[in-house]
C-alpha cells in the first residue's frame, strides 16, 4: 500500500507489530528507562518507576526510533533519545494531573492521587532534569535546539489551555493552536529530533517533523472526540471528564457552531459552569449536530497528511510501521 494511502480500519493485531520493527531497540530503552529513574532518594525511584509502568503506548519514544531507523541509522544514540522524550512526556504527564486535579490515568491512581501534589510536581521536575542531563549525552547541538524549544512551546500549549477552561468563546483556530503546543508539539519533537539523529536530508527532515506534528494531531483530536463516546474502562478514565473540567474542545466548540441557538446556549452554559449537571443533554446535542462525525473527519485529515509526508522516505518496514501508526491514530478507543 502506498505510504500516502488514505487511512483505514486496522485490526487488533497492527499496535503490537508497531513495536515489532523495533523491538530490540525498544527492550533497550526500557532497560535504559529503569537505569536513569535511579535515583538518591527513595520516593523518586517510587513514582518514577509506578507512572513509567503504569501503561501508556509510548508513542513519542516509539517516533523516535522509526524515524532514525527508516533512514538507516545504525549508531546507538537514539536508545538515549527515545528514553528522554519519554522521560519529557512522562514528567508533564505528572504536572497535569496536579493542575487537572485528576484521580484516575489508565485505570489507575494518579501518582498525585496516590502520593500527593508535591511529589509529583517535585518527582516530574526530576524527569525533565534527567532528560536534560540525556540529551548533552546525546551531543547533539541541533537536536538540543529542538527539544529545548518544544519544552516552551509545550508549557504555553498548557498554559493556553488553562486559560481556554470555562471560555466558551474559544474557537476552531485557538483549539487547533492549543493542542499543537500541549500534545503534537512532543511528537513532532520526536520523529524530527530522531531525523536529525540519522543525518536526513532538508526534504526528509521537514517531512519527518511534519509527520509528527499531523500525528499528534491526529490523536488528541481522537482523544477529544472519544470523551464523548469512548469506553471509560478500556480509555481508564470517565467519559465526560473535559466537559467536567470546562474544556472547550472540538466537538463542543463544532456543536456551538452547528447547533440551535438554544443548543449552543446550553453547550455554552456547561462549558462555564463545568461539571457534569448537562452531560446527557450535551451528549445528545454533540451527537445530533454532527460534532463526533466532525471531529473524527478533521482527525482524518491529520492522519492523510501525516501518511503524505512518508513518501519522503525510501520504503523499509520501519516506514510501514510509521504508516500503520498513523492508520492506528484514527482508529482506537482508548
């Protein structure tokens, strides 16, 4: 199949072979994981340890190690890499659940449910230390420039967010500008960080970078349509938690727009007032107005574009992976 083929359903099976193109060089980064979680103090290596473990795809880390490898990289500086954009995921991971007062993350306790908020905010400070601490180990300059720069970008994404809770005038244009500073601008960081690694050319540097950014994308738009349609048990949180916490996403800033003036009243209403009093009324307009079925098209056309830059790269089962992820971005229910 073409790389820039359009995205189809995959089954079950497709997420493990995802890992299996680089399964060496993915037993390598866990072990390498449990290696830089040491730690002096106990408490450190106690929720460091408990939230890697906690489950999660490890995608970002993943990105990394496609990439390097699709252009043949055969050095062993991407183990490295991959282990600090998981540490860098994993530590804002920690300091978003403090902000977001969350209890549950994959079924599980949240660290901050289960030690407290200083803690974790304090244990997540160390992780994006230690990833500081790999990526002068990794000598590059340019890729330090771009992990450097995606951690700001990151902290105003989340920021932007915060600031976008209990607004219901934010629109399509800020939504897209939030959640490619607070979730694609990590996984763009990563495939363009592991291009970097390889030695790329210009054109496969930028496509690479591309195909993070349109990947990530892709998955928070997933991630938001599924708050209003997913399995809590298999997503391991509740359905309606970004409703309960005032979060203008997607589908509810596409119900304004495409609902009665009385839908858009009230979705308005829930959005300020937070919590879940109005869960089933939105439920039903989100479904009504056509929101889910835009949503999932706009995650769609994330996932064609981030397909369409894999024509940058000489064919190899490392892009094939990369391809499937992006099919796999769009359909999933956790």
């Amino acid at each position: 199949m073409p790389a820039n083929a359009s995205t189809t359903p995959a089954s079950p099976t497709d997420a493990a072979s995802l890992h299996a193109a680089v399964a060496d060089d993915f037993a390598a980064v866990n072990r390498t994981i449990m290696a830089q979680l040491a730690s002096r103090v106990p408490l450190v290596e106690t929720i460091g340890q408990y939230i890697i473990a906690s489950g999660g795809k490890r995608l970002r880390p993943l990105l990394v190690l496609l990439a390097a490898r699709a252009l043949d990289y055969r050095g062993d500086k991407h183990i490295e890499l991959a282990t600090l954009i998981e540490f860098m995921h994993t530590s804002t991971l920690l300091h978003d659940d403090v902000v977001d007062e969350s209890h549950l993350r994959r079924g599980k306790a949240t660290a901050n449910d289960a030690w407290g908020n200083a803690p974790s905010v304090l244990v997540g400070d160390f992780l994006y230390s230690r990833s500081f601490q790999m990526m002068v180990a990794v000598g590059s300059i340019r890729i330090m420039d771009v992990l450097s720069a995606a951690t700001c970008v990151i902290a105003e994404g989340e920021v932007q967010q915060l600031t976008n809770v209990g607004n219901p005038d934010t629109d399509e244009a800020a939504y897209f500008e939030t959640i490619q500073g607070k979730t694609a601008m990590l996984f763009e960081a990563a495939s363009h960080s592991g291009a970097i690694l390889a030695g790329a050319s210009p054109e496969q540097e930028s496509a690479l970078q591309h195909y993070g950014r349109y990947l990530g994308l892709a998955f928070q738009l997933v991630d938001d349509l599924l708050d209003y349609q997913g399995d809590a048990q298999a997503m391991g949180k509740n359905v309606g938690d970004d409703l309960a916490e005032g979060k203008p996403t997607l589908p509810l800033i596409q119900a304004m727009a495409a609902g009665t003036s009385e839908q858009r009243d009230l979705v308005r209403h829930a959005i300020r007032q937070g919590g879940l009093d109005h869960l089933d009324a939105v439920l039903a307009i989100v479904r009504d107005t056509g929101a889910l079925d835009y949503t999932r098209d706009r995650a769609v056309e994330m996932a064609d574009r981030a397909l369409a830059q894999l024509d940058a790269l000489p064919p190899s089962r490392y892009r094939d992976s990369m391809a499937e992820l992006a099919r796999l971005a769009v359909d999933r229910q956790a």
